[in-house]
C-alpha cells in the first residue's frame, strides 16, 4: 500500500476536501494531504486547510503575465511539495494539459452525477441537479472519475447511485448527493493508494482485493 501525496484544488467550501481530510484521520484512506491549491483567494476549502497546518497556494491565471508562467507556478506548487497524486474537490477551472500529463491516470476528480451524462462544460453544481430534475430521472449519483484533457470524461473509477424520487428542487438532490460525494470520494482514492486501479484502452479497471 502507497501513501498518496496529494496536491487538492478546490475553488469554494471544499466540504469534500474535508471529507477526505477526515478519511485520513479515521485511517480510511492512506493518503496525506500536502497542498491545497485554489483560483479563489475567499475559498472555504483554503480556511480548512489553514486551520490544520496544510501548506495553501491561491494561484490564479489573472495574476500572471502568461500562460506559460501560470501552468510553471502551478506544476512549480505540486513538486515543491512532493504531490504524487492530484485531486479536483470542486475545482471550477480546467486543469492545463501539462498538468494532465504530468499526473498521467493520477489525477481525480468527483462529479454529482451519473457520467456520462448529465456532464461537459457548463454542468457543475446546480445546473447539474436543475438538469436532471427536468429530465424526470428517479436516481442520480456521483461519478468520480480520472481527468483527461475533456471536460468529465476520463475514464470513470467510482459511481453510486442515488435514489432521488422523492425529491423536488435541484437543491434536495444537490443534499443527497453530497452526502454520497463524501464518501465515494475517500473509496475511490483508497484504491489508488491500494494499486487496484488499471487504465486499459481507456477504461479504468479496478483489480480484486487481494
Ligand atoms: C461537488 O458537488 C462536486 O461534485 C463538484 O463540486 C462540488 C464541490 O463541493 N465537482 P464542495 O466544495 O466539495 O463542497
């Protein structure tokens, strides 16, 4: 088993962020939190990191001169602190292709909904819950899956379903899935640190417990 040193960007409360900060704690999840990285200098998820000794950056485009020496600062970040592994808990940017490739079938993300639909720019948070209440579905879900260089497609690694028939605004089913979100998220990256997952042509397959 591998301990997982991970770099975590969150644009807002990071409730996942903190999810899998207490699967560390509870020893569910082998991992150890290096670096949060945010766009947003106001986010939650920075707070919870402070408040617990963990290393933050807020690196944002708009501060830099280029393009070039955003994605520098940000790969710069990651390896000044020993990140192996990435995590996207509520990270509203696309992540640049440097970085995609440098953390090839090592970065994670977490989408509340069943990939692939229900996914692609544009469907994040709300609009997510809004779409699928329209579209009558009586279940939903979390979909944690790796991160290419498309928006929600990579190969997918975890899904749940949620029962959702009794809800009636995005919001309940926003609740719903949030509270499956905290747990998937630690599973998922539990089988990383456990080497079960294989990308093939593609697909990530998990390995049996050995
Ligand atoms: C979650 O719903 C996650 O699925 C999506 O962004 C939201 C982040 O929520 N990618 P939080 O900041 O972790 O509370």
């Amino acid at each position: 088993m591998a301990t997982l040193k991970l770099g975590v960007f969150a644009s807002g409360r990071g409730s996942n962020f903190t999810a899998i900060l207490k699967a560390i704690e509870d020893g569910r999840l082998n991992a150890e939190a290096r670096v949060l990285i945010s766009n947003k200098s106001g986010a939650g998820a920075l707070e919870t990191a402070e408040s617990r000794g963990i290393q933050t950056a807020v690196i944002n485009r708009p501060d830099f001169e280029s393009r070039d020496s955003f994605v520098s600062a940000l790969l710069s970040c990651l390896e000044e602190n020993g990140v192996n592994f990435v995590v996207l808990a509520g990270y509203m940017k696309k992540i640049p292709p440097e970085i995609v490739e440098a953390y090839e079938n090592r970065i994670l993300n977490i989408h509340p909904a069943l990939l692939p639909g229900f996914g692609g720019q544009g469907m994040y948070g709300h609009f997510v819950h809004e779409a699928v209440l329209k579209a009558g579905c009586k279940v939903s879900g979390v979909t944690v899956h790796l991160v290419d260089n498309h928006y929600d497609q990579g190969p997918i690694v975890a899904q749940r379903a949620v029962p959702i028939e009794t809800c009636y605004t995005p919001d309940e089913i926003g609740a719903k899935v949030l509270k499956e979100e905290h747990k998937v998220f630690a599973e998922a990256l539990q089988l990383f640190a456990d080497n079960r997952v294989e990308v093939r042509d593609g697909i990530a397959v998990i390995k049996a417990d050995s």
